[in-house]
C-alpha cells in the first residue's frame, strides 16, 4: 500500500498533465503484478468494491475516537476519509507490509457483516498515509484529476502500444489486466472478451473565433452540438449493444433503441428524448440514464431517439480509415428505423460568418452550439486538435450571493473551496446552485478567507457566512427541478468572477433565472 499510497499522494498535488502522466507512467513500470492492475483499475473506474458509505465510516471512527474530538477534527480537515487516516489511534506494528492487492480483496471478498471489523483491523494495521489511500480506495472516491484515458496514456507510455490500440481491446479485458501487462511486454495481443465491442470514440477540443479565422471553411462540414450524450450503438454478430463515450453499457435502460437497432455494423451519435419532432430538454432524459429497468409508462412518455453523425464500421468493413465524406456518404446510404434513428443534419455554410449566425439563433434551446469537422479526416480515436472542434454557445451568467462553504478535497484540503450560492426571493435569499471551480488559485485563498472572517454558523464540516459577497456565476443550460427549493436545477454552474464591487442587495432575484427557462 506504501506505493499506492504515495502514487495518489502525487497525484493530488501535481497539477500538470504532463507530470502526472510521468508520475503514472514509472509507477506502472516499477509495481509488479497484479497491484499494478489494481491501482489501474481504480484510477480507471473499472475496480468493482463492495462501497463504503460515509456513516459505517463515521461509525467505526466513532468507536475509537472522541466524538468532539473527531467532530472538530473533521470540520478543520474537512474530508472524512483524511480526517479518520489522521485521527485513528492505532500505532502499526512492524511486521510485513500490506499489499494493494490485499487490500483490494478484503474491499472484494469480505460479507457485509463482517466488513465494519475488517476495515478496522486494516486500518490498524497502516501508516497515516496508507489509511487514507484505503479509505479512498474503499469509498471509490480517489479525486487525484486523474481520467480514465489519462491512465491509459500512462499505460501505452509503459511500452511500444498506443493508447488507441489499448482503447481497442480494453473494454473486454477484466482488472487485474494481466494478458494486458504480458502484451505490453512483448506478449501476444488478448482478444475483446465480449461480441460487439466498444471501439474509441473520436472527441473535439474547443475553439474560438480568432482560432477559426486562418482555416478554411471549405475544408470543413457542419453539425449542430445537440444537449444529449454521446453514445456508440453496435449492432454485430447477433448481439446488440449500446456503449455511453467512454464504454459503458447503458442498453439496459433504453430498450427502445436497443430494438431499433436492426443492422450490422457500429455507429456513432447522441441520445436524446424526442417527442415527435421535437427534442426534449436534457433533464428528460436524465430520467432514464442509470436505470436497469424501464416501465412502460416512462418509455412512452419519454421515447429515446439515436441522432447519427459518424458511422465506424458496417456489415463486417471498418470505414474508420476512410475520410469523413466517405464516411458520411455511407451513413447517408445506409437504412434506419426514423421513428427511432435518425441522421443530424449538415449544416449549409459559406463562411465563418454564417457559422457565427446559425451558433447566435440556433432553432432550439437544446442545441449547445455547433460541430466542425475536416471533410477529409479519419476516424481518429482520442481528442486529436484540429480534426473536430466544438464551438458551444456562451454560458449564461447570473450575479449571485455566497451562502455556504465547505472545505475541498485533495489539494484543496484546508481550504473552503465547495459554494453553495442564491439570489434574492423577495427579502429572502434561496439556494440555487453550488460550484466548485472557475477560480483561480489565488482567488480560492481569497474566498477561503473570507469566509473564515464571515462564518456566522456551522453545520459540521459546512459553514454559513454572512451573506455579503456577490459571484459572478456561469453555466450551460437550466432545468426545472422538484428536487431544488428554488425549482431550478443549473448545468455545470461555476464561478467565472468574484464581485468585490457590488452589493449583496444588487444580485440577481430567481425571476431572473426563471426567465431564462
């Protein structure tokens, strides 16, 4: 666990992506097997852990630590699974060190009943520092700014594979990826373990006007960014899957598409709820993601459409290699159920200027922004820049006023740095949404002060302050909730500004944000 422990340690505190790949990269070169699958497989998302909640933590904590103590302790650290690895009494005892592999088999194969006393006798057993990679390890809950395909990149660094050879069979091979390691040593190539695989999706990087001005429109085409999820439906050898981006299977939860699928061959779109012709808002189909089952009523009230914009392979040919014209000629030829899956729509332009105008007033409030894609490009795994772009629509902003605060994770532990904010509802203010970023890090020492200067009440790790500061907040989109007080749930709120300058009493009041529903 020492090196586990060390690795996540790093990687909380180095920022570069660059440094973290290398920090990645020597550990899976130095750790033997099979801890370096499991560290993968964490890092990845792919360790599947009897999960620990919160309060069996709180609980065993509470058996051995003061209960005042520790609730001081964790309102100063803020993080519960640091705040335990710091307080918890016991001293190891010298004797051989506990493996990551070790650890990953009491999370694996301990019964729900005897789970609370193995936690506590591991935790006995390990230094601060291992206690709190166990702790993550066993909540799930690593938050070192480490993705998925980070890992993988770090992995094909490791050895003479690229990371989109990796992509290509990884979705079929199980942690602690052992035949994985022997390829990447000269080993021979394991076989997709599963019929109609999951092949990796091609991503677009973001870009701005003055970065379009020097290309030439000609050699692009055009689509709208629709407010879905991306998803890749594969339909071979009898078997029908449907993968979210990053190759999770969600079929399950869209029985509609699933039968609709009926083809040879993988194509690439995003998933949305349309009622005739009309696509709903995002927070629809949030009503159906993560489900293992679907009732009738709710696949009637809430149908799913696939919105085709790439095709990968069909009928047994894989069309990846082929330029996106070609690519897009045989998705136009090919026959789809329209009731359920449909093509998006070439967007007709002559120039940057027309795109600039069909972004402004796009013909529904679901759509982001607009596509852009080299007419002569492949099919290119990964986010290669300059392929794809994505030019989304400005965020919308409101001037809220500073609520609550709690301390971060990570790097960020110690400072307030999680923000609940609101806006006035006549002479009251109603929380209307949190964010986490957007600051920099200066300003986080900013807010961090103020709001240790201005806490007039706390609620365990959580404090309320004097409501006297005013953020400037940005986000992509609005839905109705039921869940929220104030009847609106935001789309990735952040704060783009700290307003110094206004007064709390000139934020914006809920009419505001209802009437950008």
């Amino acid at each position: 666990m020492k090196a586990f422990a060390r690795l996540l340690e790093r990687l909380a505190f180095t920022a570069g992506r660059n440094a973290k790949l290398t920090i990645l990269s020597h550990y899976l070169e130095a750790t033997p097997d099979p801890d370096r699958g499991w560290a993968l497989a964490a890092l990845t998302g792919t360790l599947d852990l009897r999960q620990v909640s919160p309060s069996l933590l709180r609980r065993l904590a509470g058996e051995r630590v003061d209960e005042r103590l520790f609730a001081l302790s964790y309102d100063f650290v803020g993080d519960l699974a640091e705040t335990i690895a710091l307080i918890w009494p016991a001293v190891p005892a010298p004797g051989p060190e506990v493996s990551l592999s070790q650890a990953v088999g009491i999370l694996r194969e301990t019964g729900k009943l005897a789970l609370p006393a193995a936690i506590a006798a591991m935790l006995d057993r390990l230094t601060p520092p291992e206690r709190l990679a166990f702790l993550k390890l066993a909540t799930g809950n690593l938050r070192v700014g480490v993705s998925a395909r980070l890992a993988r990149i770090a992995l094909a660094q490791t050895g003479p594979r690229g990371v989109e050879e990796i992509e290509e069979i990884w979705h079929g091979l199980e942690p602690p990826y052992l035949p994985l390691f022997a390829w990447l040593s000269g080993g021979a190539r394991p076989e997709p373990a599963s019929a109609a695989p999951f092949r990796p999706v091609m991503l677009s990087t973001p870009v701005t006007p003055a970065e379009l001005a020097p290309l030439n429109p000609a050699d692009y085409l055009a689509e709208w960014k629709w407010d879905g999820i991306r998803v890749q439906a594969v339909a071979e050898g009898g078997l029908r899957r449907l993968y979210s981006r990053t190759g999770e299977e969600i079929g399950a939860a869209f029985p509609d598409i699933i039968e609709a699928m009926d083809f040879e061959g993988a194509v690439d779109g995003e998933l949305l709820i349309r009622r005739g012709t009309e696509v709903a808002p995002f927070a629809d189909l949030q009503r159906r993601l993560g489900r293992k089952t679907i009732g009738r009523v709710l696949l009637q009230s809430h149908p799913a459409t696939l919105r085709l914009y790439d095709i990968l392979t069909w009928e047994g040919a894989d069309l990846r290699p082929l330029p996106l014209t070609e690519r897009r000629a045989r998705l136009e030829a090919a026959r789809f159920p329209r009731e359920r899956i449909d093509l998006s729509p070439i967007l007709p332009f002559a120039a940057w200027e027309d795109i600039t105008r069909l972004r402004a007033a796009p013909p529904a409030p679901v759509i982001e922004g607009v596509m852009l894609k080299r007419r002569d490009t492949p099919y290119i795994a990964g986010r290669p820049r300059g392929p794809w772009f994505k030019w989304k629509r400005d965020p919308m902003v409101i001037d809220a006023v500073l609520l609550y605060a709690q301390s971060g994770h990570g790097k960020r532990s110690g400072f307030y740095s999680d923000f609940t904010f609101g806006l006035w509802d006549g002479a009251d203010l109603v929380p209307v949404g949190k964010a986490y970023f957007g600051f920099t890090d200066e300003e986080l020492r900013e807010l961090d002060r103020f709001v240790r200067k201005n806490t007039v009440q706390r609620f365990g790790p959580v404090r309320q302050v004097a409501p006297l500061l005013v953020v400037e907040v940005a986000f992509e989109g609005l839905n109705r909730s039921g869940r929220h007080r104030s009847g609106i749930a935001m789309r990735f709120p952040r704060i783009s500004r700290i307003r110094w300058d206004k007064p709390a009493a000139e934020a914006d009041h809920l009419e505001t944000l209802k009437a950008m529903l």
